[in-house]
C-alpha cells in the first residue's frame, strides 16, 4: 500500500483506523439502543395490562334516579281539599 500511495499511507491508514473505531462505537450504540426498546417495549405493554385490569374493577352501570327526584313531583291540590265546610285552612 505504501508503495502505491507513497508518503500518504500512513495518513491513510490512520484514517481507516478512525473508520473502524467508529463503526465498532456505532454498532455497540445500536445494540445499546435495541436493549433500550426491549425495555421500554416490555414496559409498555406491562403498563397496558395493568390499566386494563383497573378498567374491569370500574363499574358501568345505568345511572338510576335519585329518591329526591321521585319526592318533588308536584300533587294537584283541590280548594275543596283545602278548607273545611266552614271555609277554615285545613293544616
């Protein structure tokens, strides 16, 4: 290679020394990063169990109507039912 290149080889090689270290950073980064995603995959997915099992203890159900509800419906009064034969307020 020196022979070919002449004075440069050496700068060459250092250069392709870089390139290899750099890949080898690179790849180690991208395992590193595939872990990462295995974690928080596994995470998730616990998560989203977990969430779904909280939903099934909330019951669903109809809301009923209250008792209060039922006591103010109005009742018809008659004046007759108010006063007594005499014309006195019936308590």
């Amino acid at each position: 290679m020196q022979e070919k290149l002449g004075e440069s080889a050496g700068v060459i090689a250092d250069d392709i020394g870089l390139l290899i270290t750099g890949n080898a950073n690179t790849q180690k980064a991208l395992v590193a990063k595939d872990e990462e995603i295995k974690r928080l995959t596994s995470t998730n997915e616990k998560l989203v169990l977990a969430n779904g099992n909280l939903l099934k203890q909330i019951p669903v159900e109809k809301s009923l109507p209250t008792k209060e509800a039922e006591v103010e419906k109005p009742q018809s009064i008659n004046l007759s039912d108010a006063f007594d034969a005499r014309g006195n307020f019936i308590r």
